[in-house]
C-alpha cells in the first residue's frame, strides 16, 4: 500500500536524501556513529550444510538461529532497523522439496519466534509477493505485523518472495495508476515522491548493506534504496554469523566516508 502522507509539493520540495522516517534530512546531518539501518543478504546455508555432509534444511535450520542472532546484536549495537533477505522471488525456481523446508521453516519461525521478538520489542514487517505463500502463511505474517506494530526498539523487515526488480514495476505501475486516477500530477513525481510507492514506504534507505558466504553482488536486493548504501562483503557463512561479525561489519562501516556524491570535505 503506498504510503503518500504528504501533499505532492511539500514531498518534492524537501532535500532528495531520505534517511528518517517521517522527515527528510540532507546528509550531512546524518550522525556520523553507527548506520541506523542495517540490512543483510544472508548466504550460505547451503555451503555451511554441504561441508558437514548434512542436508541442506539444516543449513538453513542454523541460518534461522543466526537471524536470531543478528536481531540481538541489532539491539544492542543500537541499530534501529534491521532488514534481513530470507527468500528471493527467484528462490521458487528451487527444486520443490527445498521449497517445501524453506516454506516449512517459516511457518515455524512465524510459530514460536514473533512471541520473544514482541517481548524484545521488535517490530516486523514483511515485503515481497506474499501472495505466493500459503494462506495459513499469509495470514501469520498478518497476524505477526499487526502484534508488533507498536514495538519500538527495533524495527525488523524480513524480504520474503522479495524482488528489487518486481517492487519497482509494481511501484511504476502504482505511480501511473495515481496518474490515471487525477491524484498525482505527471509532472509532480519526482525520487522522494515515487519511493512512496515502494514496499519499504516509510523505512529510511539502508546505510550498510552486509552480504555473507564471499559473494560480491546484490542478486536483486534492495536496488533503489541501495542508491548510496556501504557494501561489506563478510567471509563468514551464514550460519556462522554471530555478533563478533556484525561488529565488524560495523567497525568497516565507520571507516567509510560517505560523501552522497559531493566533494570531499
Ligand atoms: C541463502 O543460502 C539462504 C537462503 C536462500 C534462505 C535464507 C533463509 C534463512 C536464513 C533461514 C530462514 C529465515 C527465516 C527468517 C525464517 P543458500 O541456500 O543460497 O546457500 P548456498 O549459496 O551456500 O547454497
């Protein structure tokens, strides 16, 4: 549901740089500590299976407890949100028993984990096609959405059927459908405005995006809000990630000097 709060001028009138929810700052005013949003495109399971000769539900078992893992040590390095990729629109090209784990272990996930994280103060939101799940599915991350939503402490989105390149057709098709309707002006829609439409309405773009397992690409995660994000690529498995490495991946960020395309001060 896109999520256009604010009259079309006021919207487009603001600096381009969107950072906070609710208002939009210029990037120097961005603290130069910690990303306040960090989001984890989490690979590996497989490898991490395949190398102790076990199936590879059990990789993605164990990833299910690094999610777990990397929630903690979110709250505690004081990162407000957290989004975390579990299932790529091109995951169902996968063979159908893999599907069948994976659907499996998030229909568990949704079972016995939201409870501990409403505890934590955590709230969850969903993006991607959820369409493509089962009922019973769709209907949990409702429910999971709709119990946490005034959690504060730390805001977590989990991709799930998520793929850049679909949420941006879909926004497109959104934008000119507002045109279509006489709600928006053509010549209004400008970046700050179009973002609206996108699942991740209202969630600040990510700062620091961290990829495990090695590999150095982005595989359709993300791609508008990715814009000016800091890319730390970890050498850690999945299953193997712990708060050592979110620390880290931290630690690399605050070296970086994220200049938004100006000139060096
Ligand atoms: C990539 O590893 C990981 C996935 C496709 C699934 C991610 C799922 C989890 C972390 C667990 C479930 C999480 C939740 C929130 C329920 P891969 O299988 O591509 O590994 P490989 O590249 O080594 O084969």
């Amino acid at each position: 549901m896109p999520v256009i709060s604010q009259s079309v001028t006021e919207v487009c009138e603001q600096a381009p740089s969107s950072v906070a929810v609710g208002r939009t700052v210029t990037a120097h005013e961005i603290p130069a500590l910690g990303p306040a949003h960090v989001a984890i495109i989490m690979d590996g399971n497989g490898r991490w299976a395949a190398s102790r000769s076990l199936p590879r539900i059990s990789g993605h078992r164990e990833g299910a407890r690094a999610v777990r893992r990397a929630v903690e040590a979110a709250i505690r390095s004081g990162v407000s949100w957290l989004t975390v990729y579990a299932f790529s629109s091109e995951n169902w090209r996968r063979p159908a028993a893999e599907i069948l784990d994976l659907t499996g272990l998030l229909r568990r996930y949704l079972k016995t984990e939201v409870a501990e994280l409403k505890a934590n103060g955590v709230r969850l939101r969903f993006i991607g096609d959820r369409a493509r799940f089962d009922r019973d599915i769709q209907t949990d991350l409702e429910a999971a959405e709709r119990d946490t939503q005034r959690n504060l402490r730390l805001n977590l989105t989990i991709a799930l059927s998520y793929g850049a390149r679909a949420e941006i057709a879909a926004a497109a098709r959104a934008a000119a459908a507002a045109v279509l309707a006489g709600t928006l002006e053509l010549d209004k829609l400008c970046e700050d405005l179009f973002q609206g439409f996108l699942a991740t309405a209202g969630t600040p773009d990510p700062d620091l995006i961290i990829r495990t397992s090695g590999e150095q690409r982005l595989s359709n995660f993300l791609l508008w809000q990715a814009a000016y994000a800091e890319l730390v690529f970890l050498d850690v498995l999945w299953p193997d990630f712990n708060e050592t490495h979110f620390a880290a991946a931290l630690a690399d960020y605050s070296r970086r000097d994220r200049r938004f395309g100006a000139r060096p001060r």
